[in-house]
C-alpha cells in the first residue's frame, strides 16, 4: 500500500516570515528604484501591485491541492467552548458598553481592542504548541515589513510612528480606501486603522485554529496587505 506523502508546514512559516523581512528591506530600494514620488508613482509600482496579488491567488488557489501535513490531533483535546444565556447577557452588555465607549473615545477603544487581539494571539500560543508557529508568522507577515523604518536615515522624526506600527499600520492601505471611500483623511480617523488591525488579527488566530490551508492563505493576504501599505507610509515619510 502506498503511503502519501506530505509537505510539513513549518518551513512553509519560516519562509513567509523571511519574505516578509526581505519585503521590509527592499521597501525604500524599490521606491528608489522605480522613481516614484508621492505625487506621482512610477507605472512600475502598479505592474508589481498586480504581480503580487496575482503571485497570491495563484497560492491561495494551489493550496487546497497541496499535501500539507495537518497538526496531529491531541488526546488532552479540552471540551468546547458552549455558550449559556448568562454568558451571551453578559456578553451583550459589554458590547453595548464598548460601542457606547467608541462614539465617544474611539482611539481609546481601538486600542485597547487592538491590545486585546495581541493578547489572544499569545494566549492561544502559549495554549498549544501546534499554533505557535503559524501565529508568529501572522504577526511577522503584519509587521516586518515595516522593518524599514528602524534603519530610516531620520530615525528621531518617525518614533510615533514605530509605536503606531504595531496598532494600524499593518492595514494602512485598507484604512485610507476606506477614508477615501468615505471622504475622510487620515488624520480625521486614527481610530480606523487601529481597529481594523484588531480585526486584521483576531480572525487571522482563529482561522489558524481551522488548519494550514486557511492558515497559510490567510497569512499570504496579511503580507499583502502589509507590503502595500509599508510602501504608501514609505512615501508619506518622503514628503
């Protein structure tokens, strides 16, 4: 009988969170290299915007097909989680206070959100073993390819923006869609880009929890994400 062979998956996470450092680097030296200014981007920066997405519906597409190795299943498995009436009242009082809260504060909110989604990713971590690995490739795909700035040549102007890296510049370009969708600026909406970091995060751990496959594309569309708007905050910097 012949066995079937299978891909593991965690050199499959080592190497998108080492594209995602070398995406970090190359950042100023593409934008350099295409001649783009804020007011006017090279045509060579949209030829690669869609290399890129088609590069990664061309994986999320062969995923399914792949022979990844799926995490194997533990005897100590906990029981599910259920949900009681108590629970979800309780539950439906949070969240009226939280959007009660938002309207009010809604940079205090975001963050504090945004907090707790890093906090989930590391309680379900430091939960199972099995996660660990596609939860830091997650995080290194939202975030190094900002590694950029920690090497800008006027480091001192950008600490505000290293401390915000982590709270909404992941999903940069999706917040100034939206704004511009809406017909707002940026700075009319810090709170957007926090909160859809949160978002960005939390589902992304819990579709880890779903297996590699949904994982791993996941992962692929985070870094693009992340890529196209470590190049918008690359050119802001410029201005």
């Amino acid at each position: 009988m012949r066995t079937k062979t299978t891909m593991p998956v965690v050199p499959l996470y080592l190497l998108l969170m080492a594209f995602s450092l070398l995406v970090g680097c190359l950042v100023p030296w593409f934008y350099e290299w295409t001649g783009s200014e804020q007011s006017r981007m090279s045509p060579l920066v949209g030829q690669a915007a869609i290399a890129m997405c088609v590069l990664a519906a061309v994986v999320c597409a062969a995923l399914p097909w792949a022979p990844l190795a799926s995490p194997t299943p533990r005897g100590d498995a906990r029981p599910r989680f259920r949900f009681t009436i108590r629970l979800l009242l309780a539950a439906t009082a949070a969240l009226a206070v939280v959007v009660a809260a938002g309207v009010r504060y809604p940079l205090v909110v975001s963050g504090a959100l945004c907090a707790v989604a890093y906090g989930y990713a590391g309680w379900v971590g430091g939960r199972s073993r099995d996660r660990r690995w596609p939860i830091a490739a997650l995080l290194a795909c939202m975030l190094l390819p900002f590694v950029w700035v920690f090497f800008y040549e006027e480091l001192e102007r950008l600490w505000p923006s290293i401390f915000w890296i982590m709270g909404g510049a992941p999903v940069l370009f999706s917040a100034i869609l939206i704004n511009s969708l809406l017909g707002q600026g940026m700075n009319e909406t810090p709170w957007l880009a926090v909160l859809l970091t949160a978002v960005e995060l939390a589902l992304g751990v819990w579709l880890v929890q779903q297996g590699p496959r949904r994982a791993i594309a996941y992962i692929v569309i985070a870094l693009l994400v992340s890529t196209f708007g470590s190049f918008v905050l690359n050119a802001l910097v410029r201005a």
